[in-house]
C-alpha cells in the first residue's frame, strides 16, 4: 500500500508490475518498506525477480505457470515419499514444526510432496513460486538457506499466511525443501483481507461516489469486526494494547465516514483521509507481531538440519538419474511412451508438439524440448509465440482457435467441464479482459470459473487447456478433428502407473 512500482520495458509493463508486486507480496506482505530496511530480502526480492525470467524464457511449465512432474518408476517414487514421510514424522514432534510440507523438486520439476495432517493444503501458485525459490539459494551444495515468506493460500483472492522456508540442494538440480506454517492463518487472511479493503476504499474516495465509499466503508467495517475476533483468540505477545489502538483508531475514522454519507461534507472525508494512515500503521504493528517470528525461523531450521542427512541417504543412488530426467523428462517417443509413438505417428500426422494443462490442479503434460537437437532455439521460439497468442485471443473471449505462418499451423482450446464431465458455456467478463492468464499473481482460471458460473462452486468446474503444434501442411479442420483424440490419448498417457501422481 502508498508505494509506486515502476517498470521501464518495451512489453507487457502491467503484466511486469503485476508480477513485481506479487514477488514483494510473498517476501513482504503489506510492509513493502522492508525492501528498503532489510538488506537480505531486498538481496532476495532481485534474485527472485532475476530467476523467474530466466526460468519463464527457458521453461515451458513457468512460462505457462503450471507445474510439471517428473515421470519416475514406482519403486524411485515410492523411495522419495517414504524417506519424506519419515524426516516429517521425526519433524513434527516439535510444536513448531507441526504443520510442515516436504517438497522435492529436480531443476524445474516437482518430485515429491508429503504434509503432517494437520497442514493446509498448499496451493499450486505457491509450489511454483517455491520452484523459483529453490534458484535463488546459494550454489554451494549442502548448504541451507531459510527465508520467511507469505503464501497466497488456495483462495479465490490471494492471502498473505506466514511461513518458514528451509531449502538445501541434496545434489546438483536436486532441492529438498521444508515449509513450516507460522502464527494464526485466520489472523494473517483477514489482516490481508484488511488491508485490501482499506486501500481499496481509499481509493474510491477520491472519487467521491457516495455508493461506492458506503460498500467500500461496510467492507472494512466488516473485516477489521472478524479480525478483531480472532485477535481475541490470539495469544502473541504485546497484541492486546495494538488491538485497542486498533479498535478506537477505525471507531474515529467511522465517525467521518459516517459524518461524510450524512452530510457530504468534504472536510470529513479528508479528515478521514488523514485518519486511514493512523489506521494503516496499527495493522502493520499487528502484521509484524503476529506474522513475523525469527525465533520459530530460527528454532525449525535446527530441527531441518538434523532430519536432511538421512533424506540424503535415502536418494544419494538415484542422484545422477535424477539428474538427467530434470533435463528430459519424457519424448514421445522414450519409455513408456515408446509403444505409444505409433499411435502418435498414425493418429496425428504432422504433431510437432503439445503442451496440454489441467487448470484445476495446474499440472502440464508436455514432452520435454532437447536444446540440443538442430533448430531447438528456432522452434522454443515458436512454441512461446504460440502461448502468447494463443492467451492474447483469450483476452478477448475466444477459447478455441486455429492459425498458421508460413511454416507451422497452431491451434489453441480451453474448455470447461461440471464434475459429470458435461461441458459448460464460456463467457469472459469485461474486468478479466485485461487480465494475463496464469496462477502467480491471482488464479485468473479460477476467476473465470467463479465468474462464469457463480452458483457452483469453483472446484465443481473443471478447466483444461490444450496448445497443439503441427507442420503447416495440416489443414484447420484435421487439427480440429485430432484435438479431441489428442486430449484423449492424453488422458491414456496419465493413466500409466509411471506418470503424473496427484501431488495437490
């Protein structure tokens, strides 16, 4: 809140900002000054700003922002879980590590995940935002690197929920990361939820259009009501006295807006105006006692360090498989998709490539581009122009589309589905127009589920979207008749034991 992000770019300045703002979110919440107190997260805010666009020019799941699975055998896969299971087992002993997550990831691609029960679910948004991180720590191997950062949560509207964050690199590409929840999430959604009211009714006041400022005053009203209810149930040092600040500073400010609808005096509104950043400082008081705790950092990341030697062990025989599987996950035709390859080559002549996402859980099926190969750099080019245009005519309202250059044809499709698999209308509502489609700043797919079908709920619409890449001489209507035996093959493919199992 009160800052100005600027971006100085010859494209997609507000998709930049919006990126930007996301980043120092996860790093900092509503107290952005930090990035100019706190040398460490000012240091970390760049390297994480540096490495998502290394990552989002090289990587096809980041540069879709979804989230890729290595495609392991059984037996490696079921090591992995179990050895997480264990180290969380021996974790969770402690009080402050009770609700704990443990994420491996090779290079850019989730490997496993295991949560103590009482843990929330993580959010896909936030395992890639954990991705980035993992680039951002320290080249020695061996080395753990711990941070505090705010999650988004798996809301519709992101939240910020404290977290501690430990990551070490078991073996080169190969990160183990443990992610601890800190404080009360009630708390730390509504102090968030708080905070946007406020900045969103300051806004509209300077508009002085008495129906919004009325909305805009009940919405803060509300919120600071269910916050101060669950800062009676908090028990953090020193909060009690911040909270009655807080009370009797927002029981003034009421009286002016109050003063302001009755009687549109303009002196009350800019007394209220001045009253909002007394407000304001009383809730970052309240962010900083109840979101920040380096003693829990601190205390969790000793119990971290004596549970990764033995992860270590556990997959120290699986290090250099791991390794090349980061650099290529699966061919159409490498095992086991060797004996499909017929099928690819009969059923859909002319497939150069796909990259195939289910919007609920963000997970991308895509065969893995050898840099190597002759033309590499030519066609990754391609296939990046292909998603950037393909989401430009999302933009606009157009969900299924088919175009061509002078050297490939390309087609695009999102569709939606009810939980019987029935399929549902589509219309784009006018404030995601200028919306660019992925997960980190916001779920715009979530949005568009939320919005086109608001009397069901969200996780009973399902989303999946397909981008198909074939030589130019395949004509529009033989891409159109493949899409729908591509999606299907697919779903074959998914239902092999050895491909993607249900992280999320």
């Amino acid at each position: 809140m009160d800052y100005v992000f600027i971006v100085i770019s010859g494209e997609k300045v507000a998709y930049l900002i919006d990126m930007f703002v996301t980043f120092a979110r996860y790093l900092c919440g509503p107290e952005i000054y930090q990035l100019r107190t706190n040398n460490c997260k000012s240091t970390l805010y760049t390297r994480l700003i540096d490495q998502w666009l290394l990552l989002r020019n090289r990587d096809q799941a980041v540069f879709v922002e979804g989230l890729e699975q290595l495609i392991i055998n059984n037996d490696i896969s079921a090591t992995c879980l179990q050895s997480l299971k264990e180290s969380i087992a021996k974790l969770s002993v402690h009080p402050e590590c009770s609700k704990i997550h443990a994420l491996l990831f090779v290079d850019n691609k989730c490997l496993s995940l295991y949560s103590s029960t009482p843990a929330k679910e993580l959010a896909p948004a936030d395992i890639l935002f954990l991705i980035i991180l993992t680039h951002c720590v320290s080249e020695e191997s061996g080395h753990l690197e711990s941070f505090q950062v705010l999650l988004s949560g798996s809301d519709v509207e992101p939240k910020c929920l404290p977290h501690a964050v430990h990551v070490v690199e078991l073996f080169p590409q190969v990160f183990l990361v443990y992610l601890v929840e800190m404080g009360d999430p009630l708390v730390s959604a509504t102090l968030f939820e708080t905070f946007h009211h406020l900045h969103r009714l300051r806004f509209i006041q300077v508009q002085r259009e008495m129906a919004s400022i009325q909305m805009g005053y009940e919405n803060v009203d509300l919120s600071i009501r269910k916050l101060n209810g669950y800062l009676k149930k908090c028990k953090v040092k020193n909060l009690e006295s911040s909270q009655k600040q807080l009370i009797k500073k927002w029981d003034v400010l009421k009286g002016k807006y109050r003063e302001y609808l009755k009687t549109l005096s303009n002196e009350a509104l800019l007394r209220a105006e001045s009253l909002a950043m007394n407000l304001l400082d009383s809730l970052k008081e309240i962010h900083n006692l109840t979101a920040v705790d380096d003693s829990i950092l601190k205390c969790s990341a000793a119990h971290v360090l004596q549970a990764i030697p033995k992860v270590r062990q556990d997959l120290a025989d699986f290090n250099e498989y791991f390794l090349v599987k980061g650099i290529k996950n699966f061919s159409l035709g490498s095992y086991p998709f060797r004996h499909q390859i017929v099928v690819y080559l009969e059923e859909f002549p002319g497939l150069v490539h796909f990259l195939y996402i289910d919007r609920n859980t963000h997970k991308v099926t895509t065969p893995s581009l050898d840099m190597q190969a002759e033309k590499a750099e030519f066609i990754q080019k391609k296939i990046w122009s292909m998603v950037t245009f393909a989401h430009s005519h999302l933009q606009e309202g157009h969900t299924a589309i088919i175009w061509k250059d002078t050297i490939f044809t390309y087609g695009y499709f999102l569709w939606f589905e009810d939980s019987s698999g029935d399929s549902l209308k589509f219309t784009l509502t006018p404030d995601l127009g200028s919306k660019i489609p992925g997960i980190l700043h916001e779920d715009y797919y979530m949005k568009l589920k939320t919005a086109m079908h608001p009397k069901l709920p969200a996780q009973k619409v399902r989303a999946y979207e397909l981008f198909v890449m074939y030589l130019g001489l395949v004509t529009a209507s033989s891409v159109l008749e493949q899409t729908r035996k591509l999606a299907s093959t697919i779903w074959e493919l998914k239902s092999l034991p050895t491909h993607v199992i249900n992280l999320i």
